[in-house]
C-alpha cells in the first residue's frame, strides 16, 4: 500500500480519517521515510506535521527536525511517539505548554528525574496524566499518593500493579470515591484484604465485595460484619456450617433469619432455636421447610397461626394425621393451601371437598381427578355457584345414569357441558346432539370424543382373533384305525347346528328421537 501512496493522498487520508487513524492504519507497511520527509516539507499544513510527529516508525532525524520549531499542538504528539530520543522528552517535560508536560508525563521512557519533578507540577492534568504511567516506582507514587487533587489519586488507584504500602494509603483515602475505588479494584496481599474486611466500615466491606474473587476467611470476616447489607452478601459465596447459621439465626435480622430458617437439611438444634423466634416470618419460614422434623411441626402446629399453618400446610414432609390436625384449624387459607398437596388421605380429601367452600374450589381449579364421588355428593356439589365446582361433580362421579348426564349437558356454563360429554357413560346420541352445540369449546369437545370412540372401536374390529386350540382325545384303540372317508351326505338331524334367530329390526328414527325427548 505504501508503494502506491503519495504526499497527496497521504494529507487527502489525514484530513478525512484524522491524525491517529491514519497513523495506526499506515503501520504495516511502514510509510517511506522519503515520503515522511515530504510530508512534513509541505506548508501551511499542521494536520502534516502531526501525522509525521505521531506515526510510530517516523526516523528520530526527522522527529529532532520537527522538534527545533513545532507549534505545541505538534508537540504534544512527539511526546508520545516512542522513537523520541529521551533528550526531546527531557525538554517536553519542562515545555511551558501544559498540554506538552501533559503528554509527556505518560511516556514510559521517561526519565526518572523528569517523572519527581512532574510529580509536583502546579497543573492537576499534568499531575494526572502522570499517575497512569506504568513506569511509576514507589517513591513517585509517595508523592503521588500524597496529593491535593482527588482525580489524581484516583487515576493512581486505577494502576494494575500498585505496591502494597500505596494500596494501604489509597485504601484510607479521605475521599469515598478513591477510598471504594482502591479496595474494590487495586491488587491486594490476603492479609490487606483481612484488614480491610475487619474494618467494620460499612461501605469499604461493600467495596470488598465486588471484587471477583475473595479468599475464604474474608468471606467469613464479611460474614460477621455488624452491617446487615454486608452479610447478606457474603453470605452467598460461602459454604456455611452450623456455627455460621448460628451466626446469622442469633445476630440477624429478621429476613436473615428467615433465610436460615429456609436452609435445605437446617440441623435440628437450628430449627428449635427458630421455631421459637419472635418475628411470624422465620417460623413461617421454618414452616415450609422440608427438612422440617415433625416434632418442630407439632409445636408449630401448636401455635395455631394462620400463616404458619398454611407454609405448613404445603409441606410435603407434614405426616398425614397432622395434616388432619391443620385441617381442624378451620383457616380458610389453610384449607386453600391443603388443597395443593400431592399426597392427600382419600377419605379427609372426600370430606374437605363435601364441608369446605375453600378447599372445595381451590381443589376443583385444579381439575384433580383423584378423587371418587357418589351421586348423593355429587348431586350437592352441583348446587355450587362455581363451574369448576359443578365440573368435579361431573367428572368425579362414574355413576352418572344416561338420563342424568342429559340434564348436566343443557348446564349454562361450557365447562360443565364438557364434562358431561367427557363422561365414560354419555351416550352416542347426546355427543350427536351436542356437536352443535352454540359454544364452539363444547361443540369440539363433542366431535373429539365421538372420533376417540370410533378410533376405539376400529381398533378392537381390527384385533385378530386368538388361535382356537382343538384338543382331541386319541384312544388307544384306535390308533391304527383308518381315517373316515369323506361324504357329501347331509349329517343327521340332531348333529345339524341349530339355526340363528331372527334378528330384531332395528328401531325407527322416530323411537330414538322418542327415547331422547323422555330421557331429557
């Protein structure tokens, strides 16, 4: 590309793409220093001269030439350019610009002498483009660290590999931004992150926890922070012991305590200690644990709170005679709760369902077929309000006679009309009825059971018939008797079968239609 580069396109490039672009762009192939030096022969083009003072393969002659006589602006990219002979940065650093001592501050082939005296320059924005050079030694940054402007010491806390007696300094900074920055970013011994840990200041101990990774007892330091914010997320990344929860169960509050009261296989001395806790939250907590031990749910279930009762009553490790017991409590939200459970005793279910509004429609929402009805129950449930409720009774009941589940299909809400269609006992004729039926759901559930029956009966029509194994007895007698020959003759009267009866014709129409209007 350099070959087909010239000094017009080269200023054409510069002003359309700009100094550092360029200059970063034309680094592979290096730019031809013939063409360099015509570069910055043109007049009257500044843009020119920062491009040859910035390019970083331009000749050290050229970049003495463009030092005798260089605006600042020229300057300020000759102090960054890395072939400048350390003699040029010697002068940059004592430029009268501040924007030149500024650009040459973070050169990292500045001289030693050059960087203290640059540490205590009058101007802030030289001081802190200083504070980011890498080249910085422990005694530059005692100076630095020392200094008036925040945003210098700030922009010294943001070195990657700052020594351990700046971090400390920076650690206890006056101001909160340099102060949080240090300890959640600076690279720390484990002994200066213990000490900032055991520092009890609130904010510091947050700033410890942002870092990616702490080592373990600074995690259980944080752990014992008197700041609730603290521990909360310390505790996070620790595997606790019981010593730990006993910990947070004694010192917390009330939400942490809670939290320890929800740990999985919480230890039965932990669970006694909460179950006696002042706040409803942790024993509500306790209460839903499945690692719940059923004397602790006894005594919970002692106390007869609605809330505790009802996490209790959605525990899966309450055995079944105290689910009976949370029952008798008679809270409506107990009763919703019992509803939900997976395993239920069939007989307090079937009671529930007849004697508790809320049970009855938490468990109908559900629509739980497990459960078996009678027709006198199910007759009372159908008085509810609820179509969810009416549905159960339905569907749970398998004694529904014909003429009955005619009178649930003509039920005002879709959902009832469907389980009655959906019973094992509608007849053919009330899905043919109800397949046009004036709410599409139900005229669709129609056609969907009438096809699952035909599917049905297809398949048992297509089901081959079992081998039928003839079993003869062979008598001793006759076994070397020659076999009958065949005849053609009409067998006797009395071995003739017997002939089928007549088929009865099948009704008429009208006797159907009759049949349906009676049943309705």
């Amino acid at each position: 590309m350099s070959s087909e580069l010239t000094v017009e396109t080269l200023l054409a490039r510069i002003r359309a793409d700009g100094v550092r672009r360029t200059s970063a762009a034309l680094r592979k192939p290096p730019i031809p220093s013939r063409l360099l030096q015509d570069l910055a022969a043109l007049p009257n083009t500044p843009e020119a001269l920062e491009f040859v003072a910035s390019y970083p393969l331009s000749p050290s002659h050229l970049l003495e030439t463009l030092a005798a006589a260089a605006a600042p602006a020229v300057l300020a990219h000759l102090a960054t350019n890395p072939r400048t002979p350390p003699h040029l940065l010697t002068q940059l650093a004592a430029h009268t610009d501040a924007t030149v001592r500024a650009q040459a501050a973070t050169h990292p082939q500045l001289p030693a002498r050059e960087l203290f005296i640059l540490a205590t320059d009058a101007q802030p924005e030289v001081r802190r483009s200083l504070a980011g050079n890498p080249s910085l030694r422990l005694p530059h940054q005692a100076v630095l660290v020392a200094d008036a402007d925040p945003s210098v010491r700030l922009r010294l806390a943001a070195q990657s590999a700052l020594p351990a007696p700046a971090a400390l300094i920076l650690g206890a900074d006056p101001c909160a931004v340099v102060r949080l920055h240090s300890v959640a970013t600076v690279t720390a011994e484990e002994d200066l992150l213990l000490g900032w840990a055991a520092g009890d200041e609130e904010d510091v101990q947050l700033a410890l926890l942002q870092r990616n990774a702490l080592p373990a007892e600074v995690n259980h330091t944080l752990l014992r922070s008197p700041h609730a914010a603290v521990r909360r997320q310390a505790r996070g990344d620790l595997d606790l012991d019981d010593v730990d929860l006993l910990f947070l169960a004694t010192r917390g509050e009330p939400d942490e305590r809670a939290w320890v009261a929800a740990r999985p296989l919480l230890s039965r001395p932990l669970q006694s200690l909460l179950a006696r806790d002042t706040d409803a939250s942790v024993r509500t907590a306790l209460a839903a644990n499945p690692s719940l031990d059923e004397s602790m749910a006894r005594y919970i279930t002692s106390l007869a709170e609605e809330a505790v009762c009802e996490a209790l009553a959605g525990n899966p490790a309450v055995p079944s005679d105290l689910v009976e017991e949370l029952a008798a409590t008679r809270h409506p939200s107990v009763l919703a709760a019992l509803a939900y459970r997976e395993e239920m005793s069939p007989r307090l279910a079937h009671f529930l369902v007849v004697h508790s509004p809320d049970f009855r429609s938490h468990w109908a929402i559900q629509g739980r077929t497990d459960l078996s009805l009678d027709v006198a129950t199910a007759k009372t449930l159908l008085t509810d309000s609820l179509p969810t409720v009416r549905a159960l009774a339905v569907s749970e009941c398998p004694t529904w006679r014909r003429a009955d589940l005619y009178d649930l299909a003509r039920d005002a809400a879709p959902l009832v009309r469907i389980a009655a269609l959906r019973h094992p006992n509608a007849p053919d004729e009330l899905l043919q009825d109800r397949a046009t039926d004036s709410a599409p759901e139900v005229a669709a559930a129609a056609r969907e059971v009438w096809d699952a029956r035909e599917a049905l009966a297809r398949q048992k029509a297509l089901e081959p018939m079992p081998p039928v194994i003839v079993r003869t007895t062979v008598r001793h007698s006759d076994v070397d008797a020659a076999p009958p020959r065949p005849s053609v003759s009409a067998p006797p009267r009395h071995l003739a079968p017997a002939a089928a009866p007549a088929s009865q014709p099948e009704a008429p129409d009208i006797l159907n239609k009759l049949k349906r209007i009676f049943w309705q």
